[in-house]
C-alpha cells in the first residue's frame, strides 16, 4: 500500500530545481498546472498511465511517442533542452519541465512519482562481473521457500517479476522510470522484498539514483563491457561497480574477488560488512568439503548462526561462490538454516548451468549465460572437472558494436579446454556476423579446431551432429545466450529460438 504523499507538478518542479537540473528555458507553471496530481512517470508511451509524467528520452525517440503519451492520459513531460522547442510545438497545451541533466532528474522525477516504494520494501542489490543472475535467484528461492505465493519481486537480466508483470528482460537494470514502476508494483501487490541485478550501466547513469538497499552485495569485478559506448577503462568499470555500497546500509563482500582491498575498503561506507570466500575460514559465511557429482555440488557452510550442509542442484563449481553470497545475504536478513538449505535445493536458474541430458547420457547439453573472459574461465575448467571423460564442443559468437576485446579473449580462454570450437551469431548490432566470427577465428590458438557458422541454428545443429558421431561422450555448450529470445540485429531486437529449443530440436533428428 502506498503510504507516500501522491506529489504535484510543482512538487516535481521544486525537487529538480533544488537539484539544480531544472532548466531556465523551463516555462513558469500556471497555478492549474501546479497542482496536478502525479501518480507514476514513463519512458515507453506502451505503458503510459493516466496522471503520470511522460519522459522524452533516447536517440530514437520520436515526437508522436509524446502525442501517444498524452492519447494514454499523461498529464505533463519532462524533456532535455534540445527537444523543447519541437515538443512545444508538437503537444502546446501539455505543461512541460525542461532539464539541463535529464538522467539525473529522470531519475529523481521518477522515484518522487511513485512515491519512493522502496521505503516499504526490503531490498536487496547484486553487482558483479558474473554470477548475478544465479546469486538472485537463489536468493529468491531461499526467501519464497515453504510460501505458497510469491514474496519476492525480481529485477534482472533473464526477468522482471513485480507481482503484477512478468515479462522478459530487455537491460540487467531498467531505466530509472520503468525500475520505479517495477518497485511500486511490488509495493502495491504486497511483496515484502525486492532482489534487483544492478548493472555498471546502471550505477553509471543514474539509473539507481535515490534507490536505498537494505543490502548490497559485491559479488566480483572482471574485465569486460570496455567501449567507447559503454566504460572507455576498466578504472571507470570498477569505479561505477563501487558505486553500489553507496545505495547500501549492509554491505555483502567477496574475499576471493580480485581487488578485493579495494573492494572491502569501500564496503566500509556501509553500517556492517559481511563477507564470504570458498578458502577463507574467517570470512562472515565460508565452505568447506565442497564436492561435485553429475549435476550437483555439496558442501558444509558455516556462518555466525549455524554450520551445516547445503545442497545445489546445478553443475558448476564457481556456484558456491554465488551460494555463499546468497546465504550472506540471508544471514544479515535473519533466515534460519532450514529456509535457506531448502531454497538453494531447490534453486533452478532459467539458461545458467542449465544442463540438458539425452537418453543414455552419451550427448549432454550445457546452456549458459558465460558471454565474458571471466566467466569463460571459470566456466570452462569446471566443466572439465565435473563431467570427466567427456569430450566438449562450445558455440559461442561475440557482441557487435561493444565489449569488442570479447571476440579476441573467448577463444583464448576456450580453446585450451574444448576439442571444437564453433563460432556463430550473437547481437551483432550493426556489423557482420562473419566479420566477427573472423576476427574470433585470427584470435584464436594455433592447433585448436574451429569452424565458423554464422547461423546460430546451424551451428548448434552441426554441434550436435558432432557429438553424436563421437566415440566418446560429448558435451554440447551453448554459451552466451541464456534464455534470450531475441537478437540485436542493425537496432532493432529479432526474435530467435532459445538455445535449449534449438539443442532438443537438433538432438530429436537422431532419435
């Protein structure tokens, strides 16, 4: 239930001028404009709602979004500047704030607008270079165990659940107005707490301004996502990572992360700082006698209120890493041991570690999100470890148009584990399937064995020709894509087959 005063236009206009994002071109509110009552704030006019306020953002917007906002019943827009003029033009009698800083008063609109529904929730953000995704997962499942409904809104890069939405993700983190919407649904459909993926982008570009968590968690820091178009440095990656434990009052920290100093010396912004490591046993939350068997991990965990086993049913060593912090998390949140061993034995990630067995087990299917050289790494070495005696075939591409040191460092990092390579498409953007593959194909160690099939379903389906003309037994991975539906191809989103669908559809042609 929203307990926050509902603001006005002129509530919205003061709180941007006291930020100092309130333009002087901004015309004068007449009293009647004034007083408009503001219920929401959008960016997409899909999802516009009456008495909200319309935001004019992104190099693709169009003025008829405007006039589409105002059909859906928004009362007032905000806009930069240079759109002013032409948006006046456009819609004359709709009042507008005008900014000088629109991500920042984006955000701060966005958030006073609705009412700031964080305050009625407990939240919970994960950042990291991997294992975002799982670490919320598990802990939702840990949160929602022995419920028969749902108590737990998730934000992230496979979903957006807020009670009332379920729908697939298009960014790790949504854009300031679209986030607080999600938070308010959850607010508003009784859901006690909020796990949210918050992304680099995200804590770069204001995103995540004025949004509090409970707890914050810092999972590991990589190299990756450096690009004119997303960090020019890694510093600047890094830096805008640390910005999470300035949201946070607990902060939730990594002991095996690299730049973990620094990582800690941060954290110490935050009230309290738990911490958690696989090696060290004077971490807040540790592991000991961690084992492995054919798609499962076992260990003994201990923490400052228990010391007892836990179970995952997932392939893939590094999840105890995620585990730890997921049960991090809960130990600052007070669940007991038995809610939070039955959560993670229950733990299901749609497209991580996702293993996809063929009668006699002689092909095995592998689908996972690892589209990075950290996550390569880690993902490659454990496969090895846990299915002994097979042998591994990897389809992977790289992004057009950013993150381009992916496309020289995946086959490094893959090709000293994999008998096969296959290089195919994978958000291409504006440029060539082929011509990445090829740069993939130059990069990639003398003596490894690789083809390049720019058509994804091809290249999954020659995978599995492969394997199963093998005298041994063969691991499909099919990296990158997770449970994406969808391609970046020339701007627009196209819509593809999930790689599971197409691993099963392949595998069905010699049954």
């Amino acid at each position: 239930m929203n307990t926050a005063k509902t603001p006005t236009l002129a509530d919205l206009s003061r709180l941007l001028q006291e930020k100092g994002s309130l333009s002087p071109v901004s015309e004068p509110l007449t009293a009647e404009e004034a007083a408009l009552t503001i219920t929401g704030a959008d960016c997409d006019s899909r999802v516009v709602k009456p008495h909200h306020l319309f935001i004019c953002k992104g190099a693709q917007f169009k003025s008829n979004y405007l006039s589409a906002a105002k059909q859906a019943g928004t009362v007032a827009y905000l806009c930069d500047e240079e759109r002013a003029d032409e948006l006046k033009a456009i819609e004359p009698t709709l009042p507008a704030l005008v900014t000088n800083q629109l991500r920042p008063a984006m955000a701060d609109v966005s958030a006073a607008a609705f009412g700031h529904p964080d305050r009625e929730l407990t939240t919970i953000g994960i950042t990291g270079t991997k294992g975002k995704s799982t670490t919320g997962y598990m802990v939702r499942s840990v949160l929602e165990a022995g419920s028969q409904h749902p108590t737990c809104g998730l934000i992230g890069s496979v979903e957006y659940f807020d009670g009332i939405v379920q729908e697939e993700a298009v960014n790790t983190t949504p854009e300031s107005p679209d986030l607080w919407r999600h938070i308010a649904n959850m607010r508003d459909s009784g859901l006690p707490y909020a796990v949210m993926e918050i992304s680099s982008q995200a804590l770069k570009y204001n995103r995540v301004d004025n949004l509090s968590l409970d707890v914050g968690a810092f999972l590991n820091i990589g190299y990756d996502h450096i690009s004119p178009l997303e960090h020019p440095t890694w510093e600047d990656y890094f830096q805008s990572k640390l910005k999470i434990f300035d949201h946070a009052q607990a902060a939730v920290v990594n002991l095996n992360s690299d730049h973990a100093d620094r990582i800690l010396a941060r954290s110490h912004e935050c009230t309290q700082v738990l911490t958690f490591s696989t090696t060290d046993s004077t971490a807040t939350v540790s592991a000991r006698d961690i084992q492995s068997s054919f798609g499962s991990i076992q260990f003994v965990c201990t923490t400052p209120s228990w010391k007892d086993p836990i179970k995952l049913v997932m392939p893939g060593l590094f999840n105890v890493d995620n585990a730890l912090a997921a049960i991090a998390i809960c130990e600052y949140l007070h669940i007991p041991y038995e809610q939070v061993a039955e959560g993670l034995a229950h733990t299901k990630v749609p497209g991580r570690m996702e293993l996809i067995p063929t009668p006699g087990r002689q092909v095995m299917g592998i689908v996972d999100f690892a589209h990075n050289k950290m996550s390569f790494e880690k993902f490659f070495p454990n496969v090895k470890k846990e299915f002994p005696g097979y042998k591994v075939i990897a389809v992977f591409g790289a992004t057009g148009d950013k993150a381009v040191e992916r496309r020289y460092e995946l086959p490094k990092a893959a090709a000293p584990y994999a008998d096969k390579l296959i290089y195919t498409l994978d958000d291409p953007g504006y440029e060539k399937v082929e011509d990445i593959c090829r740069t993939m194909a130059e990069a990639t160690p003398a003596g490894a064995d690789y083809e390049i099939i720019p058509d994804r379903a091809h290249a999954v389906q020659r995978a599995v020709d492969l394997a199963y003309s093998c005298d041994q037994p063969t691991l499909v991975c099919l990296l990158a894509r997770g449970t994406e539906g969808a391609e970046h191809i020339k701007g627009k989103l196209v819509p593809a087959p999930l790689d599971a669908d197409l691993f099963n559809d392949a595998v069905k042609r010699h049954s």
